[in-house]
C-alpha cells in the first residue's frame, strides 16, 4: 500500500512539473531572439524555454542576439498601426502558425518563408496574398493551440528603441486531470500484474 501511495504521489508531481514545459513566455520578463537570420525565428525565455516565432510586422525589426522586454502577451500586435495602437492578431494568422508547427505544410519547398508572407498579408503588412492563396487550400484543425502575440521592445536610458511583435505558440497538450486517470490506470495495471505473479 506504501509503493502505491508513493507511485500516486510521484506521478501527481510528474503531472504539475509537466505543466511548465509548455508555457508561453509571460509578460515583464526577458527573452533573446537567437541569432538564427531565418523564420521561423527562435525565442529562448529567462528559464532556456525556446520557442519559434514568426513576426506580425514587415517593417518594425529586431536585432537577433539580442534580450528583449517582454510589455505584453495577448492577441494583439502592440506595434501596429491602427487608432489605438493596438492590431488584433487574426485567427487566420494562428491558424498558420499551428499548422506549419504540426508539419502540415512539410512538402512545400520554403515553406516556413511562405508562411511569414502569408502572416504579413492577413496582418495587413503586404498586398501580395498568393502564399496565402496557396497555404489556405490545406486543411488543419488548430484547436487547442494557443497562438499569442509577444510583444518585445529594447529599452534605452531615455526611451523605447525597438517595438516588434512576434507570434508564438504552443501545442495542445493533456489536461492535468487526463494524465492523472492515465497514471492512476497504469498503477492500477502494475498493481494486478503484480498480484498474478503473486499468487502464480
């Protein structure tokens, strides 16, 4: 009975640690765009979590090797160019970044630059819609994906010198509460497993 109680309670840790992996960078932290020159671009967090990005903006730049604040995380693109300052990042643009992060545009020669381009048309960055045209015919279910907006900016002494937006996601993954009852059923099975070769 103590080796089942202590297997519960290692997986059940298991399950909370686990959580973690699968994180979105969070806003009022740093994160360096690597030095990489080729989307999707490469996003490591304070704790070495990295994370392939696309950006929301044609014309507002990031120096790769370089930390960035992190203002904010959301749906929106803190850089853009609308009344508020604030530009809505479009569901067809996250539908893009999960399904290259699936692989389902693996057999298009460059696709991962078809992609940016398509990103840029829907964000209203570029008039050239033919990436998007072609990305478009492919079918992905996106949910459970999780596609933000990450908004960096490098602070100098007096002011703001760069503002890039920059979309991330993450993958669904499952719930706490599922991979309990898989680790409660696989005890379960090591435990009558056991009890037959016991009584054998």
């Amino acid at each position: 009975m103590k080796r089942t109680l202590k297997m519960i309670f290692i997986s059940l840790v298991m399950v909370l640690m686990a959580g973690s992996a699968w994180a979105l960078p969070m806003a009022d932290t740093y994160v360096t765009m690597e030095n990489d020159w080729q989307v999707p671009y490469t996003m490591t967090d304070a704790e070495g979590q990295t994370y392939a990005t696309f950006c929301l903006e044609k014309y507002r730049y990031f120096e790769p090797g370089r930390s960035y604040y992190v203002s904010s995380v959301g749906d929106y693109a803190s850089s853009g160019d609308s009344a508020t300052g604030n530009d809505p990042v479009s569901a067809e643009s996250k539908w893009l970044y999960a399904a290259f992060m699936s692989g389902v545009f693996n057999g298009l020669g460059d696709a991962a630059q078809k992609v940016q381009n398509a990103i840029w048309y829907l964000e209203d960055e570029i008039t050239d819609g033919s990436d998007w045209a072609a990305l478009s015919q492919f079918t992905f279910d996106d949910s459970g994906w999780t596609v933000v907006a990450v908004n960096l900016i490098s602070k100098s002494y007096y002011s703001i010198v760069d503002n890039q937006s920059q979309l991330v996601g993450t993958a669904p993954v499952p719930e706490p509460a599922t991979m309990l009852l898989l680790g409660t059923g696989l005890i379960g099975l090591a435990g009558v497993g056991r009890k037959k070769l016991k009584s054998a």
